[in-house]
C-alpha cells in the first residue's frame, strides 16, 4: 500500500503534532529537566540555583550547583518558536494540497463520460489524401484536370 498524506485525518495531524512535541521535548529539554530535578532537591549541604531570563527576543537559562556553572543554554524566540510549529505547519500544509489533488482527481474520475472529451480529440482527421493510394490518387488529379478542361 502506497503512503499518501491525503490519506491522513485530522486526528492522525493531531497524534502526530503531539509525539513530535514530545519528542522535541525529550531531545531538547531531557538533561536540563534532570539537572534542575536534581538541584531542586540537593541536601541541606548544598546549594544550588537556576536562573532564567528573557531579554530581546532571547531566553537564557543558567542552572548552579556551588557557584559552578553546570549547564546554560539560551535560544531566540523565533529559533524556539520555528522549532515548535514550523514541521507541524509543514505536515498541515502537505496534507491540505495532498487533499485537494486527490478531490480534483475524484472529481474528474467520477465526470460523466459524455462530458468528457474523447482522448482522440486533439488529433485532427486524416486528410484524404492519407486514405487514398497512390493509383487513386491518380485518378482523382485525372479527373479534376478534365473536368478543368470542359
């Protein structure tokens, strides 16, 4: 059986917007939810701290354990943005014009043959002089020089 995007529902673009999240998600934010996890519940003995920030379209995070940098990472909001709906627009865009292609074609398949032109439509007919073998084509010019004559 042959992929199409036309053959896709909507609940099928939804199941598949939410697993790419998620798999975003877990590609992008799995070690530092791990790394805040675990300075969030460090013992009485040590500190540690996170701190985010967003300034001129560009959000920063810092996390700290004892005054030592243990991860950062910054984005812009258009970089984060393109990333969280950019292939699921994608996806819906595909799937849209696959959908119309395959109505138009449903359309025209199911047209009345009548309405239909014939495939041989385009071709001209032969010209008679394509039917005629070269004996009758003598002929013909014999007949149309007499009929001159007279």
């Amino acid at each position: 059986m042959k992929f199409s995007l036309a053959r896709l529902r909507r609940g099928h673009l939804v199941l598949a917007t939410a697993l790419y999240w998620a798999g975003l998600a877990a590609l992008t934010l799995a070690r530092p939810i791990a790394i805040g996890w675990r300075l969030t519940h460090l013992d009485a003995s040590h500190h540690g701290s996170i701190d985010a920030g967003f300034s001129n379209t560009l959000f920063h995070v810092t996390m700290t354990e004892a005054g030592t940098v243990v991860w950062s990472g910054q984005a812009y909001l258009a970089t984060i943005l393109g990333w969280m709906f950019g292939p699921p627009a994608l996806l819906f865009a595909g799937w849209w014009s696959s959908r119309k292609a395959a109505a138009e074609a449903e359309a025209a398949r199911e047209q009345p043959a009548l309405d239909r032109p014939p495939d041989d439509a385009a071709l001209p007919p032969p010209s008679l002089s394509d039917r005629l073998s070269e004996a009758e084509r003598e002929l013909a010019r014999r007949r149309a020089s007499n009929r001159a004559e007279r």
